[in-house]
C-alpha cells in the first residue's frame, strides 16, 4: 500500500518536473523573442 502511494507520488513529481521544464523552454523562447525583435525596448533582457 505504500509502495502504491509512493509510486502515484512520484508519479505526480515526475509530471511536474516536465511542466516546469516546459514552462522554463517557453519562457527562455519568449525572452529571446524579445532579444531579436526589441533589444532597444527591452534594457532589462541585457542584465539577466
């Protein structure tokens, strides 16, 4: 029984993991987005 709960834990760790890791891939596209299309707009891109 606890070998289930641990499985369905980590199971749901696991899931999130890939979202983060989805969420990081589409946050570091839009930054380079904003990196090529407006680098004169966007002074705070320079410093990160």
């Amino acid at each position: 029984m606890g070998y289930g709960r641990w499985a369905m834990g980590y199971g749901l760790w696991a899931m999130g993991n890939g979202l983060w890791a989805m969420g990081n891939g589409l946050w570091a596209m839009g930054i380079g987005k904003q990196l090529i299309s407006a680098p004169s707009l966007s002074p705070i891109a320079y410093r990160l």
